[in-house]
C-alpha cells in the first residue's frame, strides 16, 4: 500500500441523521481508491488535539470524487463536536483510505448476512452497495426508533433491524433478529461493538460459517507506526513477533479465525 499524505478536503454537505449522529459528504482524493470497510482519519483544526479520529467511510462516490461519513459526536469539546460544526465549503485535514476492507469478492454466488450495530452501521451500507451475492441479508442494530440510513440499506436489500427498547422490528440485538426471523448464510460480513462483534463470531464458528469482522478501537496513528491498537491474533504478527495485529494497518477487517475479542 502506498504511503498516503494529509490532504485538506472539502465539505460539501453535511446534516444530522439521528440524535448526536451526522452525515458528511467530503470531497477528497481518497474517494479514487476507497474500499468499503475501510477508514479515513479525519483532523481537527484544533491544536490541542494532535490525534486524527479514525472515521469508517459510509459511501464512495468515485465519480464525483467524494466520500461520506457518518459518525457520532462523542461529547462537548471533541474532535467529532468539533466536525459537526463544519459547514459546505469549510476544509478538513484528512488521510486515507486506511486499513484493510471488506472481502467482497468472496460472497459471490452465497448467502450473506451484512450486519452493523450502532456506529459499526454506516460501514455496511457501502458494503451492501457493492455486494453481489445470491442473497443479500442487512442485519442492523439500533438503540431505538431512530434507524439512521434505513432507507438507504432497503434499496440494497432485505433489511432486518433490532432495536434495544423493541421500538422497531425485533427486539433485543441483531442476533435475536437472526433467530427470530429463522434467516441463513454462508458468509457473514459485521461491524459493531466488541460484545456483539464476539456473540456473532462464536455463531459463526458454531454453524461453520465463514466470517469478516471490522473491530474497533481507539487509535492514534492510524498507520500501524504507533502499536496503541492491537488485537490478539492466533498466529505471530511479523512485525513486532508477538500474538498481536494491528487494527489499523492489519484490520480494520479480519477473518474471525484470525484473531481472538
């Protein structure tokens, strides 16, 4: 991969989709070679900040050159309150693409399940974009009513959703709406919260089911430099000789046999 360098990019729209939840389109140079799954680290211009935040790319739009993110604010006085505060024509130092995509090649001719929970959902909708498969089954989470992007994700397949409070579809985590609407795969491609990352990898084991995870952690280079993100990995990583890999540089996405959460 080649060595990637800061750009500033320039908003282009930007709205919020959900309590605490914004979609930004940017248009960038990274768009030309983005992958779903995979990242870009986004700068505030905030000095006291050093530290990019890592931001899943939501859509590619290759043709226009432009990519979108949907992230979450995390509180007051962050990078991300930060960038939800940016306006059409405002800039934004950037690096990317990032890290490892999805495999979307090897879903073809199966029966796949894309599933997100929570702010591992945007990532899936590019994902479903490009999938070309027998069988297309979205699988997302939410906390309550508040389903961000679902129109998007039933123009790309059927949609099932959990939510926390019962509000929409089945009630629980996306696990439960796999059980309860008695759905089948031969591939899984998933992004969300540890826990749920965990329950749908043991599933995934259990039934013989080959399975890609995108993990998150907290990063700070974003380029494999700094080894802050590392995940324990069934076999030695060749570059620090330890049963570690790096999110960001190895991952984000991984074969659920490769690594241990």
């Amino acid at each position: 991969m080649t060595s990637k360098k800061k750009e500033n990019a320039q908003v282009i729209s930007q709205e919020r989709i959900a309590q605490g939840i914004y979609s930004m389109w940017i248009k960038t140079e990274a768009a030309a070679e983005a992958k779903p799954g995979q990242f870009i680290s986004m700068y505030t211009n905030d000095g006291s900040k050093l530290l990019p935040r890592p931001i899943s790319i939501c859509e590619i739009d290759k043709e226009n050159g432009s990519l979108r993110v949907v992230y979450r604010v995390t509180g007051e006085n962050t990078g991300t309150e930060e960038f939800s505060r940016l306006n059409a024509g405002d800039t934004i130092p950037v690096i990317g693409p990032l890290g490892n995509g999805f495999p979307t090649e090897k879903a073809a001719g199966k029966r796949v399940f894309l599933m997100g929970g929570g702010i591992g959902v945007p990532p899936i909708l590019e994902l479903a974009k490009q999938m070309e498969c027998e069988k297309k089954q979205i699988v997302v989470g939410y906390r309550d009513a508040e389903t961000f992007l679902r129109e998007e994700f039933e123009q790309n397949g059927e949609v099932y959703i959990s939510t926390e409070d019962g509000s929409v579809g089945t009630k629980g985590n996306v696990m439960d709406a796999i059980r309860e609407n008695t759905l089948e795969a031969d591939i899984i491609y998933a992004c969300g919260p540890t826990p749920m990352l965990r329950a749908i990898k043991s599933y995934a084991e259990e039934n013989g089911i080959e399975c890609y995870i995108s993990l998150e952690e907290r990063m700070a280079c974003g380029i494999g430099a700094c080894l802050a993100c590392v995940c324990q990995s069934k076999e030695k990583d060749h570059h620090s000789n330890v049963h570690n890999k790096r999110i960001c540089k190895d991952g984000p996405v991984f074969l659920s046999t490769e690594v241990e959460i």
